[in-house]
C-alpha cells in the first residue's frame, strides 16, 4: 500500500467515526438528556419529539407485560395478551414441533419410500409457504372445515401453525446432525442387541442433537420472533398488544416509536438469554453424554 492509500484510508476512517460519534452524541440528546421519564403526558407534548418521550413506557408496559385477559372476536373465549401470549406461543409451539421434526427426519432419511417421499413432500410443501398465509388460511379457512361453532379456539390455531412450521425447519436441522453421526455407531449398538428405536433414542439421537446445537438455538430465537407474526390475525401478543393499547389511546398516541423501542429492548433481551441457554448446553452437554 502506497503513502497516498494510506493517508486516504487513515482520512476515511476518522471521517467515520466522526459521524459515529456525532451520531452517538445526538442519540443520547434524544434518548437521555433531553427525555422525559415520567409517565406526564403534558410534558412529552411539549417536548415536540426533541427528546424521547419514556413515560409512554411508564404508563404501558405494565399491561404490555404483565398481560390482560382480552377477547379476541366475539364469541371466542377469554385469551391472554401481550408478554404472556409471545411466551406461551413460543413455548408450545416449541415443545410440540419436536415430535413431528424428529418424525419427518427420520422418515425422510428413510430407504422406505412410502416414508421418504411423503416427508420430502410435506417439508417441501410447508417451507414454501409464507407463515403468514398459514396464519391467515388457520384463521379464516379452518373452521370451515368444522361444525359451525365447534372450531378449536383462535390460539390454538395458530399455536398449530406455528408448530408445524417449525417443525419442517426443525426437521432439517435434525437430519442434518444425523448424518454426521457414524454407521458404525448404529452397528455397535445393533450388536449388543439393541433395538431400532433404542439405538435412535439412546445413541443416535443424542449425538445428533449435540452436533448441531447453534443451530437449534437459532431456529428457537427465530420462532421466537415469528410468534409475533399472529397479530395480523387478531392476537394481542406483545406486539399487537402495544399496538391495541395506543391505537386507542389519543393521549399516548404520538410515541409509538418509544414504545416499539422498548418492545424491541425486551425482544432483544428474550433472544440474548436463549442465545445464552444456547452456549450454556453446547459447554455442559458433552460432559454429560
């Protein structure tokens, strides 16, 4: 590298965070010192949004995450909202995808044609569906396919979408940590007499899963966040529940954007803890197998 290259790169860099710091400095102008804390609506106003206004959050969040009880449509029976719903959604749809993923897994690694095909097909068919258009046809198509009014709720609709969903996902990532795991693992544990499902439950199984841990951690961040996605149906997660709250609130309804700011704050903080779990098991699980 020439002197000239070297004195325009040392230029652009200090250029660079220049703007970094000046940026920086405005941003806490806004978010810091010029903010108002308390949950004082007059006083906000009169900020004309030259520095945040976090009261919104003072006033809101209780209810965004404690969660209420709310009654989606008329008829439907009483469901949780905000925080508690995007858990509730996330964990379920978590815990009850792990049986179909592993089904599909070992099926589409199946030499048994009527198990690989029909695998292959229903992964395939899933994974090129927006979760949105699943969301919307458990939504609106589903209880057609039931006596009027004997439709499982709207929750447990999309707790069954988003399970299958992730699933398919689930699935792939499983058949992946199984094919690093040895033939000669399955042959060994064959003869000291153990079953198929044994050998797969005891052996296999849990190299698999061991192997492919960030993954796994990813998919669970990224369902995590896709539980969002059922406010476009009429749920009041957490999203939705800010949403709900402010959309007929005209005193607080000017501050979205700190609300969402702190709606992002507490997703950020769901997504560092699993990420944490994540590594927490990638550290203890191989002394313990």
């Amino acid at each position: 590298m020439t002197s000239a290259a070297r004195v325009v790169k040392a230029v652009s860099s200090g250029l660079g965070l220049c703007l970094v710091a000046w940026l920086l400095w405005q941003w806490l102008g806004w978010a810091v010192w010029r903010a108002e804390f308390r949950a004082d609506a007059a006083a906000c106003q009169a900020l004309q949004h030259q520095g945040a206004c976090w009261g919104v959050v003072a006033e809101k969040a209780p209810q965004w995450l404690l969660g209420r009880v709310i009654e989606s449509t008329p008829g439907q029976p009483w469901q949780p909202a905000g925080l508690p719903l995007t858990l509730m959604l996330f964990g379920l749809s978590w815990l009850l995808s792990w049986p179909l993923a592993i089904g599909l897994a070992l099926a589409r690694r199946s030499p048994r044609r009527w198990l690989h095909w029909p695998a292959v097909a229903f992964i395939e068919g899933v994974r090129g569906v927006p979760v949105v258009t699943l969301l919307f046809m458990a939504a609106f198509l589903l209880p057609l396919l039931w006596p009027q009014g004997e439709a499982p709720s709207l929750l447990w609709r999309a707790t069954a979408v988003l399970s299958v969903f992730s699933a398919v996902y689930l699935a792939e990532i499983v058949r992946g940590g199984l094919q690093t795991v040895p033939k000669e693992q399955s042959e060994a544990a064959h003869t000291l007499g153990l079953g198929w499902w044994a050998t797969q439950g005891r052996i296999v199984l849990p190299q698999a899963l061991r192997a492919v841990l960030p993954a796994l951690t990813s998919h669970a961040i990224g369902l995590l966040k896709d539980s969002s996605l059922v406010m476009v149906i009429g749920l009041h997660e957490l999203t939705g529940g800010l949403s709900l709250s402010l959309s007929g609130d005209p005193v607080w309804r000017a501050f979205y954007f700190e609300a969402y700011l702190f709606v992002g704050l507490v997703y950020a903080l769901m997504c560092l803890a699993l990420a944490r779990l994540g590594r927490h098991l990638e550290a203890r699980w191989p002394q313990a197998l």
